[in-house]
C-alpha cells in the first residue's frame, strides 16, 4: 500500500543560484603638489596592480600653478571593497597627499 509522504517547510529546497557580483564605480581624487604628482600616480597604479583591482582611468590635471588632481575610476565588488579601503587608508597616510577623496559615481 502506497504511503502518504509529509513535505516538511524548508526540506526540500532549490539549489542555490549563483547571484552575479555587484561592481560599483568609484573615483578617487587626490591632490597633491605637483611636483609629486608623478610618484602619486606611480603609487596609485602599483597599489591597484597588487590588490587585483582594476584601474579602469587615471586623469591628471593642474587645479593651480602648484597643485594638481589626479582622478581614478575603479570598478569593484562588495568582497574587493576591502582591498579599495584599504588603498585609500594608505594614501591617506602619504605625506604628499594634500587631500584624499573617494565617491561611488552613480550609475547612469
């Protein structure tokens, strides 16, 4: 004689789907003399390369005879936010480092 089976709440449960990575944009500004603007960057690039970051852009211009901005677009996920913070602390902590600033750029 067949049997009747009872389906218990969560005992049978669909495999989980995978969930693709959310990437947000992010740009960080920094200012600094211009004199130091090329080991600035050089910093920038070689902190991206060694986090596994991907620096998608790196722009300089001059705000004033003495001071130029240097922007940098990187793209990361939720996990690889970790290694972006940690990148800024450190530049942060960089005597030549006039003013640090980073922002999500909002999706268009």
């Amino acid at each position: 004689m067949p049997r009747d089976y009872e389906v218990r709440p969560g005992s049978h449960r669909s495999p989980p789907t995978a969930v693709p990575a959310l990437r947000r944009t992010y740009r960080l500004t920094v200012v600094c003399h211009s004199a130091d603007s090329d080991s600035v960057r050089a910093q920038l690039r070689r902190q991206f390369d060694e986090s596994g970051l991907m620096l998608q852009s790196l722009s300089c211009d001059q705000t004033s005879h003495v001071f130029v901005r240097i922007s940098a677009l990187v793209a990361s996920s939720i996990p690889e936010r970790a290694a972006l913070v940690r990148i800024v602390n450190r530049l942060a902590a960089e005597p030549a480092v006039r003013r640090l600033q980073w922002e999500t750029v909002p999706v268009v």
